[in-house]
C-alpha cells in the first residue's frame, strides 16, 4: 500500500515496456485516484467514478 492507501493502480496498456509517459489510475475511498506514472510519490488526483468516466468515455471517441 502506498501513501494514498491505494492498493491497485492499473497504467494503461499504451504504456509499454519502458514505462513511457503516462498516468496510473485506481480505487481509492470511493474515488478514483490518479498519479503521473513517473513520479509516484507526487501529486494525487481525486475525481469521482462518474467524472472518470466520462472523461475516459470522450478520451476514447477523440481518437477515432
């Protein structure tokens, strides 16, 4: 367990090997956390499963 208290971060599968420049998103007190996949002990977005989401939702249409 890390800082957050969040057990399971989840990195994209964009990521790769090498890490690459992504974020790391995972459930954390009925929120859902986000951290830069390279600085793990930094800074921690909090937004709510709904905003996630939809965010998420209009990341995957934008690519199309």
């Amino acid at each position: 367990m890390d800082r957050t208290g969040q057990r399971r971060w989840q990195t994209s599968s964009y990521t790769g090997a090498n890490g690459g420049a992504c974020v790391e998103v995972g459930p954390v007190e009925h929120m859902i956390a986000v951290r830069d996949s390279k600085d793990r002990e930094g800074p921690v977005l909090r937004v709510s499963p709904a905003a996630w989401r939809q965010f998420a939702g209009r990341v995957k249409t934008s690519g199309r």
